[in-house]
C-alpha cells in the first residue's frame, strides 16, 4: 500500500496536469474561451479538494484492512475521475 504523502501527492500532480491541459487549449491552441478555461480550472481544483479530504479524513481509522480497501478505492475513484476530465478537455475541441 503507498503512503497518504504519496496519495496525495499523486492527487497534486493530476490536478496541475488538468489545469496545465486547461491553460495550454486556451493559450497554445486557441481552442477554449475564458469562460471555459475557468471551468475546467474550477472543476480540477474542486477534483483536489474532494479528494485531499477524503485522504485526511478516512471512514475505519483503526482497521487496517478497512483502511486499506478505502485508499484503494479512494485511487481508483481519483483516476476514473480524472480520466474523465481530460476526456472532457479533449473534446472540448
């Protein structure tokens, strides 16, 4: 099982990976209005939030195979989501 720093740090790097997406269709490829732009900002930083907080705040703290299952569920939930979002940005085009 990874560590919480390193769960959240993977949460870190998939948001700046949305928000970099975000920022390089406006800016390089013309392809997204401002409007749009904050958006896909707002719903990436929004993807941060939820889950940093279901990382600091997990439901079995004392039962280690709980606890387990729900980081493993928190990473799956977190990259079907974020699959989601670049799925989205990408179409945006």
């Amino acid at each position: 099982m990874s560590s919480i720093r390193s769960l959240k740090s993977d949460i870190h790097f998939l948001t700046s990976e949305l928000v970099t997406q975000a920022y390089l269709s406006k800016v390089l490829f013309k392809i997204m209005d401002d409007e749009t732009l904050s958006k896909s900002v707002l719903k990436a930083l929004e993807f941060n939030e939820s889950f940093i907080a279901k990382v600091n705040h997990p439901d079995a703290k004392k039962n280690p195979k709980l606890l387990k299952a729900y980081f493993s569920k928190i990473r799956k939930d977190m990259l079907f989501q974020f699959e989601e979002m670049v799925v989205t940005l990408n179409q945006q085009k």
